[in-house]
C-alpha cells in the first residue's frame, strides 16, 4: 500500500474530511498534573484541535517546554542529525541521537534505544542504517506491505529518533500520540454510527502501553491492539509499529491539505510537527476529549473499572517477556519477579503479591523526584510515614495503591537504573539518577 492508496480509501477519506471540517469545533478540557515536564500542571478548556498554546514538555534542551522553544529546539536536533549522517559521520549521528533521546525524557543509556544505536555505532553502520531507513519512512515513497519494517527495531524513543531523520514531516509515533489518534478514529467512528463495523485496519493506531489508549475515553471501544516490547515479537512489533508511523503521517498531511486555516500561523515545515504536538497533549488523558464524545467513560467508578481492567491488561501484555529475579532492598532472597520497562510498565509478582505499575504511574513518579533527588521507602503500613518517601507519594497520588508497594517498587527503580539505594545508613534510601 502506498501513500495514494491509503488516503484514497473509503474509510480514510471519510475520517480526514470530518476531521478537516470539524477541527475547530472539538471541546478538549485539558485536566494536566503538575511534574516537571509540565510545571504547575494545566488545566484549561480549549475549543479546537490547535494546542499549540497550551503544549508542554520542559525538558533538556528547553527552559519553559512552551511551543516555540520546542520546535526550534527541535529543529536544530533534526538539521544537527540530518547534516552528521549525510557526512557519514557516525559520532555526531550519535551525539545528536543521545541528545534527542535526553530532550524525549531518556534516563539510562544502557536500556532502550541507545544500546541498538551504540551497536551499530561500533560496526560504523549508524549513518548508513538511518539514511536507509529514512529514505524508506520518506511519506511520499514509502510502502507498507505487512512484511519488511521501514526500520529494524522501533520504540518509543527510536521513533524520535526517525522522526527528526526525516525531511517531510514524518511524526513521532509515542504512548501520548497513538492514544489520541486512536481516540478521535473512534470519536469519528461514533458520531457516523459506526461502532458495529469492524474497525479499518488503516485507521488501527495501536496503543504503546495498554494503560495509555482509546479505553480510557470509551471503554468499549474496539481495541486497535497494543504494540508489543517481546523480544520474540522484535520484528512483528518494527512492522506495526513502522505502518502506524507511517499511516499517521499519511492522515496528518491530508488533514492539512483538506483543512488550510489548521495551524497556519506555522511555517509549512512545522505544520506537521504542530499537528503531532497537538494530538501528544490530548494523549497525556484521552479524557479531555469526553464532551465531544457520545458514550465516554464518565464517573469515577467506571474510571476505577477502567483502571482494574487495565492492570489486567498489563499482566497479560507482560506473559511474554522475559522475567527478572531481585530481591527487596534489605533482602537476600530473590523474591520479586518482573516484566517490562519504564515505557510499558511493570508487572509481577512479590512473594505471593501481584503488582502491576502502568506508565503514567512511573512518569509521574520519575517527573516528581528528579535526578539527584532523595527519598526514602515509607512502606510501613502502620502510622503516618514521612512527606519525602516513595509511600507518602503513593498515598497521595494512588490511594487505591498499599504505600507497602513501595518496597517492590524501590528495588525495580533501581534494577532498572533509574535509583541507587543509599545502604550506609538505615532506613534505607534512595537517590534518584
């Protein structure tokens, strides 16, 4: 399938004239908790898909997370990558990769994208393997046949990665985007009397994590599946994720192309982009889009439903991936085992206790305790624990959550490289890296 067949398609015509036509008229109610990619939070109700007022993502790289600094931030990410790999040299091609990964929120080099681009960095096959697969993501040549990725591994930073390789726009395909495209197929779906038809695998965006998808605004929905971390799925999971990056690229310049006066005080390079940043602040909570929605969750027992079904998602997400053995920070026995990573969540079991940590969970934790930031465990269930431990935070983001998770959750954070335990003193403490 190419790009004019994809937009030719009945389903996907119908979708970008909807969209095109009714853009302005979306009620989106942004309801943001406050972390330090969003400082003070946000809440305000917008009328219309462009949020490039209200976009936020303080990180490296950009003082305020506002908009502007982070597309010309951006910009200069992209031409520094683009300008390494056409000279072919394979240390600034990871240099500007590491720093797009920093701006993305990466925390540790020796997990997730960085190992398989350091690899290739060491065959001096870096450059050659981006330019290639920059030229097979390019939107106006590329293909999707079910059978070869347009690149070998993908992820939730790789896609940064290739989105600022390439030299038309294609976007960022993360938890918050996937989520919300996914949404407002299926607010389409339902507002055109569609809900009984069979969801068109072109307009299928799968979701990252379970916990970040279309169920958190309709929890009926028909599931456009979850892209697997698996590494016996490494090459289905590049395939679907790869046409997801791809289609949504295809849909976002026909929605331009249809609908001139959506972001059109952006310069046409940027529309693109604008287009995904907008659909990234709906995905922090698909649930801003509710007013516009017949049949949206609403009310905070089905919400707690939502979140149950949720775990359960996880656990089953999790079956496949391969388990890891630790022990709790004051043990010796090896009595958790867990599956997953930052970007998915976790899930397993302590002695005989399930736990499950979803995504949003751990980025909101990871947003409120900085690197170089201290905190101690707080997992005694008996009396008040003190403001800066791990428990304290649970009780009063996650109610629902025991404050004893906590010590499971501290020998995770740092299994996974994200803490270091502070042994010399008791009670034990963390320091965040």
């Amino acid at each position: 399938m190419n790009r004019n067949v994809f937009i030719a398609s009945s389903d996907v015509a119908a979708f970008t004239d909807w969209l095109a036509k009714h853009y302005g008229s979306l009620s989106i109610r942004l309801n943001i908790k406050p972390s330090r990619f969003v400082r003070g939070g946000l809440r305000s109700d917008v009328a219309g898909l462009d949020l490039l007022e209200h976009y936020r993502w303080r990180t490296k790289g950009s003082e305020t997370g506002n908009w502007q600094e982070t597309r010309d931030y951006l910009r200069e990410l992209g031409d520094a990558l683009k300008r390494a790999i056409a000279r072919r040299n394979d240390d600034e091609v990871l240099d500007a990769c590491r720093r797009i990964l920093a701006w993305g929120g990466n925390r540790n080099d020796a997990k997730g994208a960085m190992p398989f681009l350091k690899a290739l960095h060491a065959e001096g096959k870096l450059a050659e393997y981006l330019d290639t697969s920059s030229r097979a993501f390019a939107l106006d040549a590329a293909i999707i046949d079910g059978g070869r990725p347009q690149a070998a591994k993908m992820n939730s930073m790789l896609t940064k990665v290739h989105a600022l390789a390439s030299h038309d726009g294609l976007p960022i395909y993360d938890s918050r985007v996937a989520a919300a495209i996914a949404a407002l197929v299926e607010l389409w779906r339902r507002l055109q009397g569609k809900t009984a038809e069979p969801l068109s695998s072109r307009l299928a965006f799968p979701a990252i994590p379970s916990d970040r998808s279309v169920h958190s605004l309709f929890a009926d929905a028909q599931s456009p599946g979850v892209l697997s971390y698996a590494p016996a799925l490494a090459t289905t999971t590049a395939i679907e994720w790869c046409s997801a990056k791809i289609r949504l690229g295809w849909l976002m310049a026909a929605v331009t192309e249809k609908a001139p006066g959506l972001f059109a005080g952006e310069a046409a390079e940027d529309r693109m982009h604008a287009f995904e940043a907008s659909l990234f602040m709906i995905g922090y909570d698909v649930g801003c889009l509710k007013e516009n929605a017949p049949g949206a969750v609403t009310g905070e027992k089905q919400r707690m439903q939502i979140r149950r079904e949720g775990a359960a998602r996880l656990r089953r997400d999790h079956a496949g991936l391969p388990h890891t053995a630790i022990s709790t920070l004051n043990g010796k026995t090896a009595n958790i085992s867990y599956a997953g990573n930052l970007h998915i969540g976790f899930s397993g079991v302590w002695s005989e206790t399930q736990f499950a940590f979803d995504s949003d969970f751990l980025q909101e934790l990871l947003n409120d305790f900085p690197s170089g930031e201290e905190a101690g465990l707080g997992a005694n269930m008996t009396g008040d624990v003190a403001s800066d431990t791990l428990g304290y935070w649970i009780n009063q983001h996650y109610p629902a959550k025991p404050r004893r998770l906590a010590s499971v959750l501290a020998p995770i954070l740092v299994a996974e490289g994200c803490a270091e335990a502070i042994t010399g003193a008791y009670p034990i403490r963390l320091r965040f890296l």
